[in-house]
C-alpha cells in the first residue's frame, strides 16, 4: 500500500475529526500522520504484538485501532485520547482505511495479473481462477495497442498514458520494458479499427505536442475473453517490427492492415533466400542501381502505368519504357506484366525483410 495513500486519506480526515490522527505499520513507525513532522517516528509503547491484532489497544495517550492484512493486521491507526470518543474515531477510521486499501491493492493487483497474462507468466488453468479471485470481468473485448517512445525523454510515457487512460477499473496500463508500454483498452461494440486508429493518433499527437515525445503505437486484433490477450499483444509486437522493415514513415500500424507483410514475416530466411535466388537467377537483385530501384517504385506506386508514371518522374514515356526493357533483361521480368510485377514485388519485400533481420515474437 502506498503511503501516500493513507497520507491523503488521513490529510482529509484530520479537520473533521479535528485531533491528531495517524497511522503506524507493523513495527510501530508512523507512516502517515496529520502532523507531518512526526512522519517516521516510532510510537512508544506499541508493540508489533498489538499492531498484527484485531482489538483496540491505548498507549501514550492515544487509541489505536489495527487494521489490513489476514490472517495479521499489517497497520493501525491511531488517534489522540484514550476516551470512548478517541476509540469511536479509530474504529471508524480502520473500516474506512480497509475498504481504501482493500481497492488499492486490487487495483494493483489486476494491473500485475494483466501483466502476468499478456507476457505469458501465467498458467493457463490459473488464468480464470486468479480472475474470478479479483472480481476481473473476462468477457467484454479489449484490444492490445503497444506505445514504443523512439529516443530516450525525461518525461515518464507512463505516467502520461495513465493520466489519458484514469479509468483503472476497465483500462490497464501496463510498463513493459524502457522503449514498451502497453494499453489494453475495454472495447465496446461498434468500435472499429479506423476508431482505434484515430486513439493511437491522439496518443501519438499528445506525447509530440505536449511532451516533445516520439513515438510509434502497434495495434493488435481486438480479442473477448482474458486467455487470448496475449495473443493482441504478440500481435500488436508484430505490427510494430513489421511497420519498422516496410512502413518506416507509420507511426501507427495495425496488426490487420499488415497483408503480405505479415506473411514475409512468418516465412523461414532460409525459404525467403531459396525464393530470391529462383526468382533472380537471371541476374542478382543488386545489378539494379537506385535509380532503378526509384523507378520500379513510382511504377508501383502508380499500378504499373507507364503514362503516369513517366509524368510523375518528369521523363518521356519512351524513356520509362527504356528503363523497364532494361530491367526485363537483367532480371528476366516484364514489370508491364502483372504476375512478373507481383513476384517482384514480392521479392522486393522479402530482400528488404532479409536486410531488417526484425526480431521475431
């Protein structure tokens, strides 16, 4: 339990009770006291004895009254007096500081058991056990959308998606690694991916407007039920290494919108070099300078038009035309033939998946 927690609650109570009031752990030192000077000192005449108790005890002058913790109390609050005024305040003030502590840790909890869950620390037979345990509801969909900052920032990324995200009981942030943060968002019906997309954007805007943070967000497959989770997350890892080979200019990238992408990535390198040699026997990919590499690009980008993609580079049709004749006879593949343009497209991909050597979940 943070202390600041009970610093807040007792900072609250202490007009109203209108008597010093505090609270001590199990060995006596005071952890929380509307008087902050006295935060650290050990109260006399408390043993631990007491504290780890259930009734209410006197000592000094002040009523104590233990609290947290089973089959042991782990605190005890304490308030100025031994009358029957001072040990109705303690009473009082142990339910309302259990009930607080009781939702803290919880809260805590759940955090730590979706952790668990989505890095796959968890049994799977112990996964709705341990959700029936802390009251977790297992059937709603949530979805994984994986923060990466890019470069180092003294502004802690954590603290600021916790704030975007207060809603603790339905939303989960969870700290993954120094670069990776996790949001594992409650998804309502109705929610499509462009509506996931337009939260990652503002997620991205606010860290670079307001915090001069970068950052790029992979999102998973939206998932009901807790057990496949795991499965967002890995997805959500996935979009990001794969945006990081083919959509370096992306800073959102979903795990849906991947397409063949997805499937380069999936393949054996060893399968994707056996691929690039069938396909290249004529001539190595790398006779082609990058100034050809442009051009086959531009041809793509325009779905093999050879009349707008000339216009696009400022040269005469005939010259493109040229550029592609010298391309078929390198490389033995008419770029102006659909399947001769898919199977280089392709191979394109797989080289520069070869080149990233991305880290595989």
């Amino acid at each position: 339990m943070a202390n600041r927690v009970f610093q807040g609650v007792v900072h609250q109570m202490k007009d109203a009770v209108d008597r010093t009031i505090g609270i001590v752990d199990d060995s006596g030192i005071i952890i929380a006291c509307g008087d902050l000077i006295r935060i650290g000192e050990s109260c006399k005449g408390v043993s631990s004895e007491q504290i780890s108790g259930t009734e209410l005890f006197t000592a000094e002058g002040y009523t104590y009254k233990p609290f947290g913790g089973s089959p042991y109390s782990e605190y005890a609050v304490f308030v100025a007096g031994a009358d029957d005024e001072a040990a109705k305040f303690a009473s009082l003030l142990s339910v309302s500081l259990e009930a607080i502590k009781q939702l803290h840790d919880e809260k805590f909890d759940r955090a730590n058991f979706i952790k668990n869950v989505i890095l796959d620390n968890i049994l799977p037979g112990d996964i709705y056990l341990k959700a029936r345990e802390l009251r977790f509801n297992s059937d709603v969909s949530r979805v994984c959308l994986l923060i990466r900052t890019t470069a180092k920032t003294e502004v802690s990324t954590y603290d600021v998606i916790q704030q975007l995200f207060p809603e603790k009981s339905k939303d989960f942030v969870v700290n993954i690694n120094e670069s990776d943060i996790a949001l594992i968002k409650e998804i309502h019906s109705g929610i499509e991916l462009r509506d996931l997309e337009k939260l990652a954007r503002s997620i991205v805007d606010t860290l670079s407007s307001e915090f001069y943070t970068h950052c790029i967000v992979g999102i998973g497959i939206t998932v009901t039920g807790i057990k496949d989770l795991a499965r967002s997350f890995k997805e959500a890892q996935i979009a990001l290494e794969v945006g990081k080979v083919f959509d370096t200019e992306k800073t959102i990238i979903s795990y849906e919108n991947l397409g063949i992408a997805r499937l380069i990535y999936q393949l054996p390198t060893t399968l994707c070099e056996m691929f690039l040699r069938e396909v290249f026997r004529k001539g190595s990919i790398e006779s082609l300078d990058q100034e050809t590499l442009f051009t086959i690009q531009k041809f793509f980008d325009n779905n093999l038009n050879v009349s707008e993609t000339s216009r696009r580079l400022f040269v005469h049709r005939n010259t493109l035309v040229y550029r592609l004749e010298k391309i078929k006879k390198l490389t033995g593949l008419d770029l102006r033939e659909f399947d001769h343009a898919i199977v280089f497209k392709v191979a394109l991909m797989v080289k520069k998946y070869l080149t990233a050597s991305p880290v595989k979940y």
